[in-house]
C-alpha cells in the first residue's frame, strides 16, 4: 500500500521511498488548502512563514485527528513536542517512522468508519430491543451475524449453533415478511 506523506514548510526531513507519495506544501495556507482537497496518510511539518508551529498543529490536530503529525526537531519547542505525534532529528532516516505513522492513520479512520456505523445501527437495536419481540431480536442477530461473515451461511450458522437448513429457512421468512418493529409512541 502506498503511503501519502504531505511535506510543510521549509526544514522537512525527508530522504524519499518509492512506496511513499508526497506532496509539498511552502505554507501552513498552502496545508490546510491540499488537506481539505486530499486524505494524506501523514503529515511531515518544518519550519512555516505564515503561521507558528503551535499553532499550525492546534488547527491540524483539531481538524484531522486521524493524521499523525511528525515534527523536524529544529521547530520543536516544548508546546510543539506535546502536540506532535513524534519529533525527528535532521539527520535521522524518516521512512519507517512515517510507515508506522501512515500505519495508525489507517486504523483511526478504520476505527472511525466503524464508529459512525455503529451509531447509526446502535439505536435501532436499542430500540428493537426496547419495542421488538424476540422475533425480531433474532432477525437482527442473524443478519449482524451474516454481515460480519461476509454472508457465509455455513459459518454464520454454526456461530449462531443452529443448523443451516433453520437458518436458511429463517432467512426465507424474513423475505416473505416484513419487519414488524414501528418506532416509539409518545406516552
């Protein structure tokens, strides 16, 4: 996997990869614009301009927290040092520590992603839950079930310690009939 690498300012420390794609950006302006265009893996920060370095990364950090932000240790005050992922020397080899940057930036938005789904099926469980029969309880966990093994009916039953033949009959009911749960009434 090809990992993108946004370069700001002046004094970044970067020795190349041919599996990383940068991009360069003279201003912390010129970041902010190439950030909202693109989803960069990882973002290398010298010396900028336009803007201090705290404050750069307070924006940075405020809009992308999924984006590991990694310092040339020429900028790197005590504020920046805290609010910087890591701090690198000029004269360090930066290319594993961007792998492993690009690494976790991948599995916090994998962890995002999987958060908004779970906020938007969490209510209708709950209110299944609340509301549904036991029926319906069952329907939800064999489609979760289902949907976490990719459809593999074998599998899915045997998680489920149910034969395949009740679970395909199960899923022929639930295409005959339509769900039953109506949302709450106002008491």
């Amino acid at each position: 996997m090809v990992t993108s690498l946004l370069l700001i300012g002046n004094e970044t420390v970067w020795n190349g990869g041919a599996d990383v794609e940068t991009g360069r950006a003279a201003t912390a302006a010129d970041a902010l614009v190439s950030l909202s265009r693109r989803a960069w893996d990882v973002v290398l920060v010298g010396r900028v301009s336009d803007s201090t370095t705290e404050s750069l990364l307070a924006n940075l950090s405020r809009r992308y927290p999924a984006i590991p932000v990694i310092v040339a240790e020429a900028v790197a005050n005590e504020e920046v040092r805290r609010q910087a992922w890591d701090v690198v020397r000029a004269d360090a080899s930066v290319r594993d520590l961007v792998l492993r940057a690009a690494e976790l930036s991948r599995l916090r938005r994998e962890v995002s992603r999987l958060d908004a789904v779970h906020e938007v099926a969490a209510p209708a469980v709950a209110r299944t839950f609340e509301q549904g029969s036991v029926r319906e309880m069952e329907r939800l966990m064999i489609e979760a079930r289902l949907e976490r093994l990719n459809q593999n009916r074998t599998h899915a039953a045997a998680s489920l310690e149910i034969s395949v033949r009740t679970l395909r009959n199960k899923l022929r009911e639930y295409r005959e009939s339509p769900r039953t749960v109506t949302p709450a009434e106002p008491r």
